[in-house]
C-alpha cells in the first residue's frame, strides 16, 4: 500500500532527468578526451612528417580505433568517429599521393627519363635518413629535398650516359640532368607543402573541435 503516491510520481521524473544528463556528462567527457587525443596524434603527426615519416595518418588512425573498438558511450557518436575516420585517413592518403606524384611529374617537366625518377625515389628516401642523423627534425625535410635533387640528377646522368654511348651525337647530357634534377626538388617540395598543408587542417579541426567541446 502506498501512503504517498504523489511524492513517488513527483520523484521518478527525477531519476529518469538525472539518468539522461549522467549519460550526457559521460558523452561530453568521451568527446572531450577523444579530441585531446586528436590534438596530440595531430601535434605528433606533424612532427613526424618532419623527420620524413608519413605522420598525417596518426588522427585517422586514432579516429578508426575508436569506431572499431566502439570507444564511446552512444552509437551517434560512434557513427561520427567512422565518418571521421574515413575523412581523415582519405585525406592522409591523398596528401601522400599529391608528394608522390609532385617529384615525378616535376621531373617529368624537365624530360626526366625512368632512371632519373627512380633516382628521385630512393635519393629523397636516403636523403630523408641521413638528414635525420645528422640533424634531427629539420634535417629529414632538407635531407629529403635535396636527396630528391641529387637522386634525381644521377639517374638523368646515367641514362644520359648510356645513350650517348649508343649514340654519340646526343648532346647536353649533363645540362639536362642538371634540369631533371632541380625540376624533381621543387616538385618534391610542392608536394611537402602539400603534405604539411593537409596535416596542418587535421590539427586545425581537432583544435576548434577540442574548444567547441571545452566552451
């Protein structure tokens, strides 16, 4: 028997409003911590690309390991880490494309033959490693231009060379290489900047996301 009915009707509204804004403070907590991590793997990203290291991929992985491991407290906000997932690993594949193709094509410009792009190929990834040896951070990104350059600038002399002793007659030789070899760095550098440019808009969105969630 119940002595007083209209006090309990009164209370359960109560628990039902104090449920939804626990559910919604645990949420708002979730989001808070994921966009901080965001910050962190865009922070490190950039970094990383630095020292020659594909570091764009660090938010859309970080993004993909909360969608798949059903990190968060609502399928709503599940379905928003999938969709994140997608657009920055989309876009991390994309700036990695864009610097691929940027050292090739400027080659191209310049006449490159297929030894100078493979030189521009493994000098840049060379380059890259002993920069980094020798001067960390700063050095992969010089390292890696300038071993695109020169990677470049052999592989066009070498070709060069062969068909000259095919050939005899084929002139300019050195002066072509020498163009295959800068048209390949400043394509290379386009596509760094690129690069840098994509992971930089990561870390821009992850920021205004993590003050959103903060205000």
């Amino acid at each position: 028997m119940t002595i007083f009915p209209g006090l309990l009707e009164s209370q359960r509204p109560q628990a039902r409003t104090k449920g939804q804004l626990t559910m919604e403070s645990l949420s708002e907590h979730f989001a808070l911590f994921y966009y901080l991590l965001q910050c962190l793997g865009s922070s490190l990203g950039l970094l990383l690309i630095t020292i020659g290291i594909p570091g764009q991929f660090l938010p859309g992985i970080i993004a993909l390991v909360f969608w798949l491991f059903g990190i968060e407290p609502s399928d709503e906000a599940i379905q928003t880490r999938g969709i994140e997932a997608l657009v920055l690993l989309g876009l991390a594949i994309l700036a990695e494309i864009i610097e691929f193709l940027s050292g090739l094509i400027g080659g191209r410009t310049a006449g490159s033959s297929r030894r100078g792009a493979v030189g521009a190929i493994l000098g840049g990834f060379l380059g890259g490693v002993i920069g980094n040896l020798m001067f960390p951070l700063i050095g992969g990104l010089i390292g890696i231009l300038m071993g695109t350059g020169l990677g470049a600038f052999v592989g066009e002399w070498s070709a060069q060379s062969k068909s000259r002793r095919q050939q005899p007659t084929v002139e300019g030789g050195d002066s072509r290489a020498l163009k295959v070899g800068f048209a390949s760095m400043i394509g290379r550098a386009v596509g760094l900047i690129a690069k840098l440019a994509l992971a930089m808009c990561c870390f821009l969105y992850c920021i205004v996301a993590l003050i959103r969630e903060l205000w």
